[in-house]
C-alpha cells in the first residue's frame, strides 16, 4: 500500500455500526446490465462478451486485486495417503498434496476429500476451505494434524487438542449419504490470514503475472484464497472418482467472500454457495448496515486491494456493487445464505444482492430467483430457483440446517450427470 492511501484510509474517522433499518441512506445500485459507457446489456451476448468481462476487471482491479493467473508447469499432486475404510466403510478418505511451485516444497495446499464408496462414480462434489486445519474438520483419527504454523488460526494451538473441534460445520457423514464428495483444505495453506504486505503464502508466485498490474489492484489475500481453490479444482480434475464438471465451492464468512470471488473468477465450478459472507461478500456495499467498507478495510486490511480503500467514506462512486458479483457467476446455480443473528453481515443486505443478480440470471435464459418478491424472505423458508436464499434462525455459523439446504440445492440445480 502506498504511504498516501494508507494516511487516507486511517484518518477515516470510525463509526459505530448501523443496526437499523431506518437509518439506511437511500442508495442507487449501478446496473449490471448497464455498461460503464452508458449503453445498454440487450442480449446474451452482449452480457457474455462486453458486460461480463467489464465486471471481472472492475472487481479485480477496484477491490480484491486482479485474479492472477496460473503456470501449470509449477503445479504438481502427489496423492500421500488413502483409507478406503472411512466412516465404517462408507467412505474413502483420501489426502493429496497441491505444490503450487514445484519442485519446492512450498508452498502447498493438503487436500482433504471424502469420496462415497457405494455411489455410482463419478461423484459430484463440494469443496470448501476450512479455518483451522483439516484435522478439525472430523474427530478421525487417520487425519493428518495440520503442520502449518504460520496462521493466524494455527499458531501454537494446532496439535491433537483440536482434533474433530470444529466438525459440526463439516458433516461428512451427511454429505457421503447423499453421494457427494466433500473436499476440504486449510485456507491459511494458501495465504495466512495476516497483513504481511503480500510476502508469504502464494503471493510470491503471483510476481510475473503482476509486472503490468498497478501495485493498488495487485491480488489481496481473498483473491490469494480464490486462486487456491481454482487450483484446488484443477486437483480434482485428476481424481477419477470425482466428477470436476459438478463441484460446488461453498465458503462461509470471509470464506463466503472467497467462494463468490472464486465462483466469478472460474466458469468450471458448477455452482456457488455463500453462507453468511456478508460485507465484501454477499452483502451490498451500499447500505453500510452492519460491517462496512470501513471497517472491514481497517480490521482486515489484506483481504482488498488497496485501491478499495480509496472508496472508504464515497461507497457512492464504487463503480460495482455485489449483486454485480453475484451476477458474474450466471447462469451457474449460486446459494446466499445468512442467519438472522447475524447483523453484522446485514441479512437484508445479503438477500437484495441475490435478488438484483436476477435481471442477469433471466437474461442468460434461467428462471433467477424464481420471481421471488423484493422483500427478504422469513426466516428459515428457502426461497428463489437457480438463484437460491435462505435467513436461518441463529447466529453466524455453518450449521446443519444450512448443509441440508445445499444439498438440496445441489440435488436440483447441479448439472446432471452425462
Ligand atoms: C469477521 C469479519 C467478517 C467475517 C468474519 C469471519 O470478524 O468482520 O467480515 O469475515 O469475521 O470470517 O468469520
């Protein structure tokens, strides 16, 4: 960050987070089907060769920092270990080392993947970056301890203590009854999740890639975790098992942000889930209800790019909002999920993205968000069609009952099998 942005951005003054409705300013959302010169978005082509790619660029280079791209001769797999004996026999486990750089050592990315045993193969699957290792996703005792001490989440307490201690926002059981896959990764491996200035994780890799992108929209750390998991489906493109053309990326929290980022980014994952992204994820930027641009900026200053903050106190002039985010996964199947607890990532906020992506999801020939109505729905009634939303009672979490929607979301709207 140059010394000029940085002073602009920390003489910000702080404010108090809005909670109420009533206090929301009366805000103007850009068009997605507007292009930045003022013509129109007629057609599906026109969406697909002008609009579309307008949006990435703006995306990359006014907020998460332009998604780098990838030197495959640097990428290898090397599968470590499998246990065909998972969940008594239901399951496969398998872990498979990503090298982003080979042949060094590091950085990588362990791959976790439970893989059905009784369903037909290929399987569809999710994949989902997980916080604290994968060893906490499931109390199995076959599962590698992460070795990361480099995260945020990580340091000092990463042992056999946190075994299995976060499973309940991964319900593998639930998954592999259904026949689908769940691929999980920690997502420090990629990019711990600190402000070092873009030196560890994958950042360094980016370098060639960046020699022509101006340093205020070089890739922030969302974007570090969004290209992982790009790599992490290039992964799962080797894995006979798995079926690559119906993966689902899901995320939740600033994983949420990452997943939609990632689902924008990358037309081969089939579907995107966000679950309680909120602020720089789901949420509208223009209402500052709850989280804002300025607040996310100065407690997590490496997720954006430091063009972003230059918008901190003049949300009005982003040339996007998130509904546009939204609208770049179309006509893939997309989830935005929030909990009604959870005010800091503004449900209402949350829901008026997904419904304003829907002009675009019609345009591309889907049915959008079904004709649901402007206003968010009650809680814990699904609602939409290719675009889908729910407002679960509870705080911000990844619960079961969020799980049992997406499967049923991916029951519906995942491509079929060929
Ligand atoms: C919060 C942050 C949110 C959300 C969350 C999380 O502290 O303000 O934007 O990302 O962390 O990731 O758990």
């Amino acid at each position: 960050m140059t010394k000029l942005l940085r002073g602009f951005f920390f003489c910000a003054a702080a404010q108090e987070p809005n909670y109420d409705e009533a206090e929301v300013v009366s805000y103007t959302l850009p068009d997605p089907l507007v292009m930045s010169d003022g013509s129109p978005v007629a057609t599906a082509e026109d969406w697909t060769a002008k609009r579309r790619p307008e949006l990435l660029e703006l995306f990359g280079r006014e907020m998460y920092g332009v998604m780098p791209g990838v030197d495959r001769s640097r990428l290898a797999f090397e599968t470590l270990r499998t246990d065909p004996v998972a969940f008594d026999g239901k399951a496969t486990f398998k872990e498979v080392r990503i090298y982003f750089d080979a042949p060094n050592p590091a950085p990588k990315l362990d791959l976790l993947i439970a893989i059905p045993n009784k369903a037909e193969k290929p399987v569809p699957a999710f994949l989902l970056l997980n916080f604290q290792g994968n060893h906490t996703t499931d109390s199995d005792p076959w599962i590698s301890i992460s070795d990361n001490t480099e995260g945020n989440h990580t340091r000092g307490v990463n042992g056999e203590e946190r075994r299995g201690y976060k499973k309940d926002r991964y319900p593998f059981e639930m998954i592999i009854d259904r026949g689908y896959a769940l691929a999980t990764a920690y997502y420090e491996d990629i990019d711990p999740d600190f402000d070092d200035q873009r030196q560890n994780g994958v950042h360094p890799l980016f370098a060639e890639f960046e020699k022509n992108v101006p340093e205020e929209s070089r890739a922030a750390t969302i974007t570090a975790w969004a290209w992982g998991l790009s790599r992490a489906l290039d992964c799962l493109e080797t894995i006979p098992e798995i079926d690559a053309a119906r993966v689902a990326v899901v995320g939740h929290s600033r994983l949420g942000k990452t997943s939609l980022w990632a689902g924008a980014n990358d037309p081969r994952f089939a579907a995107v889930i966000s679950n309680d992204s909120g602020c720089g994820g789901a949420a509208l930027t223009r209402r500052n209800f709850g989280e804002t641009i300025e607040t996310i900026n100065r407690t997590f200053p490496h997720w954006f790019c430091p063009k972003y903050k230059t918008y901190v106190g003049r949300t009005e002039e982003l040339p996007i909002d998130q509904h546009e985010l939204i609208a770049l996964i179309a006509p893939r199947p997309v989830y935005v999920a929030s909990a009604s607890e959870d005010l800091w990532a503004d449900p209402t906020g949350e829901y008026l993205s997904a419904y304003n992506a829907d002009s675009v999801y019609r345009l591309l020939g889907t049915e959008g968000i079904g004709g649901a109505p402007a206003e968010p729905p009650e809680v814990d009634t699904p609602v939409g069609a290719v675009i889908h939303y729910h407002r679960r009672t509870g705080k911000h979490n990844l619960s079961e009952y969020d799980w049992a929607q997406y499967l049923d979301f991916a029951d519906e709207y995942l491509p079929k099998k060929n």
